[in-house]
C-alpha cells in the first residue's frame, strides 16, 4: 500500500492541534484544566451512551432526562471534588456542585419513575456503571488537581525534609 501524504498532513496538523489543547488545558491553569475535563466528560458520556445504546437496544429508549440528568450528576461529583479553593465570586465550586447534585439525586429517579412508561432497571444500572466508569475517574483527576490532599495538610518544618521547606508544589 503507498504512502498517503494528503491523509498523513491532515492527521499531523489534527495531532498538533490535539496536542496544543491538551497542553493549555492542563499547564495553563485550574480553570483550563476545569474546562478541558467538563470537554472530555460530556464527550466520555455521549460516547459511552450511544456504545451502550448499541450493546443494550433497551438503553437507546431512555427519556432525554434521564440520558442529561446522569451527565450533569456526574459533572457535579466533578464540581464536588474540587477544593474550596476554587471560587466564584465567594461561592465555592465544591458547594455548588454538592447542592446540585443532591437535587439531581431526588428529581432524577421522580421524574423516571413519573414519566416512563417502562422502567428498565438493566438501564438504571448501565448509567450507574457510567457514573462509576467516567465521572468517579475524571471527579478523581480533579480532586488531584484541585490540591485538597496536600495543600491543606500542615507542611512539615524544614528540618525534617532535609532542608526542603515546603517542597510540594503549590498550582
């Protein structure tokens, strides 16, 4: 087979252009590490849905709230693992997140219970699974992010560390 250099092009100036997203989102800042994570859940969702929705013919009949509500459940675990370090204005993101998601977890199930004609529980579960599968593992990747398991800790004096005082690193 020869080489195909139009195709070759595109696919390196699509890489390029991947590569320069990923770096900005994760090197600029906790905004743009926020914002590129809520990208990459929601695409993770809409991709896991219609992979299920082809395994599970079933899943492809869940009403629309069902198949947002679970996506923006899991997006308030990821705005739930933040630390309270990431405000707006004087709100904490990790707050907003908690409060949302404890609505969502009453209307979610009301509301399937109310409006579908035939609850299937194989797709409570499917959705339950992608909540555990892609928001638990992004809602981690943002806790790491979001400092909370060192930075509020007490730093050790510099004694003890072999002259390194304060040697974790502060984003």
């Amino acid at each position: 087979m020869a080489f195909n250099w139009p195709v070759f092009l595109t696919r390196a100036r699509t890489a390029v252009i991947f590569v320069a997203v990923m770096a900005a989102g994760l090197l600029l800042g906790k905004w743009s590490f926020l914002a590129l994570f809520t990208l990459i859940h929601f695409g993770a969702w809409y991709e896991y849905q219609q992979l299920m929705g082809k395994i599970h013919p079933g899943y492809r009949d869940i009403t629309p709230f069902h198949r947002f509500g679970v996506m923006f459940a899991g997006w308030c675990m990821m705005l739930f693992a933040t630390s309270d370090q990431w405000n707006i204005i004087d709100l904490p993101i990790s707050s907003i997140g908690f409060w949302f998601g404890l609505i969502l977890l009453f209307v979610l199930p009301m509301i399937e219970l109310l409006f579908t004609r035939h609850l299937d529980l194989k797709n409570i579960w499917i959705s339950l699974g992608g909540l555990v599968y892609i928001s638990l593992s992004l809602s981690l990747m943002i806790h790491l992010r979001s400092g909370a398991l060192w930075m509020d800790a007490p730093q050790p004096d510099s004694l003890s560390t072999g002259g390194l005082h304060r040697g974790i690193p502060h984003w």
